[in-house]
C-alpha cells in the first residue's frame, strides 16, 4: 500500500480526488474555529445540532455524494480526545463505513489538529483494517485499498513521525504475511527464504543447516528438530547502522513453524493454529523490515532457530537428556516445551556478539495467555531499565506489554535428578518458570523475553496474525538509536566513533 503525506485544510480536503475521505473529528473540533465554514464542518456541526451525530468517540457520519465534496463515499469520525488510542478506535470503527459499497481503492484520511502519536496511530490502524490475507487463495480478492493520502494541518514537522508509521506497517505486514502462512507454505527453508529477501539492504543474512548446528553444539535445538523431515535452518541476521564497535542490540525469534507438541502430542482441536507458532521470528523479520526502511543508528543482531515439532521414529522422547550449547544437559520431560529449547541454544550464541541486550520474542506458553489473555505481552527482563524502555515503548506503540516476575524461587520447578535442569516445570507459573528456564542461558547480559503466545494472533472467526510485537520492538530500536550509544562519549550518529568498550 502507497501512503503519501501532504499539508491539508479540511476546505482542501474536500475538493481532493480520492475514492473516499475519512475525515477524524476529535472533540477539540466542535466548537473550535466557528467561523470556518468548509463543507465538511459544517456538515459534522450540523449533524450536532440535530442531534444525529453523538458526542461519543468512534461515533460516526456517512454520506454519498455530498454536495461540495470530491470523493464519492465520506465518513466523519469522532475520536473524542485526540489521543493515539481514541484515534485507532474510531478509524477501526469507521472503517466498516468506507468499505460498504464499491470498492475503495485511495482513500483520503484527514488528520487535522492531532498529535503525532495520533497521527501514526490513524496510519497504523487503516493499515491494520485494511489488510488482508491472499497468498495461498486460488482467486484472492486482493486488498482494494492501494493508496492513501493522509492530509493533516502541517506536513513537514510530521514528515519523520509518518515515515516511521509507514515502515512500521510494512513491518507488521511482514510479519503477518509470515505467520499466517500455512506451515507448509512456511518451513524453516522458506523462512530462511524470506529472510534472505532482506538481503543488500543494509541487512547481512546467514543461514546454518543441521550439520553446521551440529558442528556448533546445539543440542537443544536439534533435538527438536530431529522428529521433522524439514530440514532445521538457524538464520543469522545483521545490520549495522552505527560504528562497529558499538555493541548490538540481539533479537531473537522462536521459529516454530509447526507445533504438534511432539510424542507429547497436543490435543487435535484448533491444532491447526499452531502454524503461528513462528510469530516470534516473524516479528524479528518485520523488525528488520523497519531497519531496512528507516535505517536507524543502531546495530542490531537478529536469530531465528527455525524447526518443526514433529512425532516419528526419530522424535525426542519424554525423559531424553541433551546437552545444549551452553554445556547444560536439559531433561525434555514434555516435548511440547519445545520453544525454550530451540531459544536456550540461540540465546547462547547471542553471547557471541557481546550485545548490550537480548530480546528474545516467543509464542511460548499457554499459561501466558491465561494471565494476560490477548491484550498485553508478557514481558520478563533481568534489568530494570531494559523492562522499562520495552514497557516505554509498547505505550508509545499501541503494542503494550506487562512486566511479570523472575524471582529464583521460581526457578525451584525446574529441578531434574537426571540432567542440570528440566524443561518443565508443571502447571503453577507455567509462563515464569518458562522465562526462568531461559534465564540460565543468557548469562550477565541485560535481557528481556516477551512472551507472545496471547498477542501474536488471534483466534476465532478472525482467525489470524496480528504482527504485534513489530510495533513495540521497533520504536523501541528507534528510540535507543536516538539516545545514541549507552556508554559512548560520542554520539552514536558520528561515523567512525570511538569504541564503546
Ligand atoms: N507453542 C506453545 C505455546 C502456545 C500455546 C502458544 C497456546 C500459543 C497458544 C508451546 O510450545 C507449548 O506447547 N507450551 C506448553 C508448555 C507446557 C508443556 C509446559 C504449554 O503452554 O502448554
Ligand atoms: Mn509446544
Ligand atoms: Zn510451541
């Protein structure tokens, strides 16, 4: 989808060519310049006054052919506030109005008198509205909505803050795009694939198969793989946006592209939503997407362990000990744990760059999705201030998280007679003992892990990904690029800077 910016009066609006406007009425608007006497608000104050317009966000205003106005179809939406969470609302809740009809394929949204979170937050939100799956459809009804022209009071100070929106959203798409594929349409060869799709802009891509993580040591993550005829990939990304010698930001993705649970089966009900199970390193992937478009001054690492969770002759059984990269032996008391043993030997690896944070991003427990259901991330962090600037970050994003605990005693469940640790750590706590497990395997680093599995997607008859947490990784990049360096005397921007240490 095209987005374009430009510098409109809602008088100029109106006379704009665009198959449909969506005008965003924040309350401030009712009785602010009386005087101005454009077509469009006159219509919204008129409708007040006769009552047919409510004072109510997300209230709204259709109208076909209206007199004085260009575009064939017009929607006024009332998004109360002005804040970036009233702003997604209303253009959710208008956007059953602009499709009704003839297919809309540019649309005009006008975003007068909003703030610049809340202008991301329309672009954001009409791109979430709008989009649609079609790859594996015979005769997809391809997405109707090709361009869009956001017109607000003044362009230029928005310029940078609407840019960032727009790749955040090609991110997100990305990510989406990936997830709902089926898993077989999305192995851990086509991952691979698509992250190799990123490569030459300013994004290095690596890929390893089984003999090379073989050679490597990680034990953890071939035993998962090794019931699967799809052949394991672990897929290194790079890019570099500031010197070398600034330490890098690791992200890791689990990349489950099917979880059957392994000989510890799940049940056949809804198994089929498992192919998400890879929303982890799709998130990563539309990460990389927003660096590749915006091209921040940070380095950053991202890795996807990508396999099957398969049952066969040669899957890993209940009781099997293996022994990770890190040393560790693990016993895999349920192979439906199976995404913190692929991410405890990438975590390891991530050590290998001397990174100032890893950010591991997983759909990894169910227990999640019954503390926080599907509205806020899990977020578990080693470090107050990583926890903080993630939350931070959600906020600002739309995509908002909730800090849960990581207390030793925790960790207690996870003892095993017959390896250093076990995998499971039965039904109390399921999401934090997961994040516990993981926790042995990241050493002194600052480290976050964000347990996804309620906020990636969702279910029900709008089955399907959500791209979340592309927007809450990504302003959180953004936002570290900005503050530069965390212990550089020089700011990060300057080439060549000093090293960090
Ligand atoms: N991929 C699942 C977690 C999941 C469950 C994601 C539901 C999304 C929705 C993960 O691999 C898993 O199976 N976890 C188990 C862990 C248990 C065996 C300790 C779970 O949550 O039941
Ligand atoms: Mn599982
Ligand atoms: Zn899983």
């Amino acid at each position: 989808m095209d987005f374009q910016l430009q510098t409109l009066t809602r008088h100029q609006a109106a006379s704009m060519d665009a198959d449909a406007l969506l005008v965003l009425w924040p309350d401030a608007a009712d009785d602010a310049d009386v005087a101005q006497v454009d077509v469009l608000s006159a219509w919204a104050r008129q409708a007040l006054a006769d009552g047919d317009l409510a004072r109510e966000p997300g209230q709204w205003l259709a109208a076909h052919r209206l007199p004085g106005v260009r575009p064939r179809r017009v929607v006024l939406v009332r998004c109360g506030d002005g804040s970036a969470r009233r702003v997604r609302q209303a253009v959710a809740a208008a956007w059953g109005a602009i499709k009704a009809g003839a297919p809309v394929r540019s649309l005009l949204l006008h975003a007068g008198g909003l703030s610049l979170a809340a202008l991301q937050a329309a672009v954001q939100a009409l791109a979430a509205a709008s989009y649609r799956y079609t790859t594996t459809l015979s005769a997809p009804k391809a997405r109707t909505l090709a361009s869009v022209t956001v017109g607000v009071d003044d362009a230029r100070p928005a310029r940078a803050a609407f840019d960032e929106a727009v790749a955040i959203v090609h991110g997100q798409e990305l990510a989406k795009e990936w997830a709902n594929r089926p898993a077989n349409h999305a192995t851990p060869t086509a991952l691979a694939d698509a992250a190799r799709a990123l490569q030459g802009r300013g994004i290095d891509v690596e890929v390893l198969g089984p003999k090379e993580v073989a050679k490597l040591g990680m034990g953890a993550f071939l035993a998962v793989a090794q019931g699967s005829e799809q052949p394991l990939r672990f897929i290194i990304l790079r890019y570099r946006g500031a010197a070398k010698a600034q330490a890098p930001v690791v992200l890791v993705g689990k990349g489950i592209t099917f979880d059957t649970g392994g000989i510890s089966l799940k049940p056949a009900a809804e198994m089929d939503e498992m192919k998400f199970d890879m929303s982890g390193a799709a998130s990563v992937l539309g990460t990389f997407e927003v660096l590749a478009r915006l091209r921040p001054a940070i380095n950053v690492v991202g890795l996807i362990p990508a396999c099957e969770n398969m049952p066969s002759g040669r899957a890993v059984k209940p009781g099997d000990v293996v022994r990770s990269l890190s040393g560790q032996t693990i016993e895999i008391l349920n192979t439906d744990a199976e995404g913190r043993l692929i991410l405890c030997d990438a975590l390891t690896y991530a050590q290998r760059f001397q990174p100032r944070a890893i950010i591991d991003v997983a759909t990894l427990t169910g227990a999640c999705v019954i503390a926080l259901g599907h509205v806020r991330t899990g977020v578990f962090a080693s470090d107050d201030a990583l926890a903080e600037a993630l939350l931070r970050a959600g906020e600002a994003a739309g995509d908002v998280g909730w800090r849960l605990p990581l207390d030793d005693e925790y960790a207690e469940a996870l003892q095993s007679s017959f390896a250093d640790v076990a995998n499971v750590g039965g039904r109390p706590a399921g999401a934090v003992t997961a994040a516990k497990f993981l926790q042995r395997f990241v050493g002194t680093t600052p480290w976050a892990h964000l347990d996804i599995a309620g906020t990636a997607w969702k279910s029900g008859k709008d089955k399907g990904a959500t791209g979340r947490p592309v927007p809450l990784l990504a302003r959180y990049l953004l936002d570290e690029a900005a503050r530069g360096a965390p212990d550089a005397a020089v700011p990060a921007r300057r080439r060549g800077g000093r090293r960090t240490g």
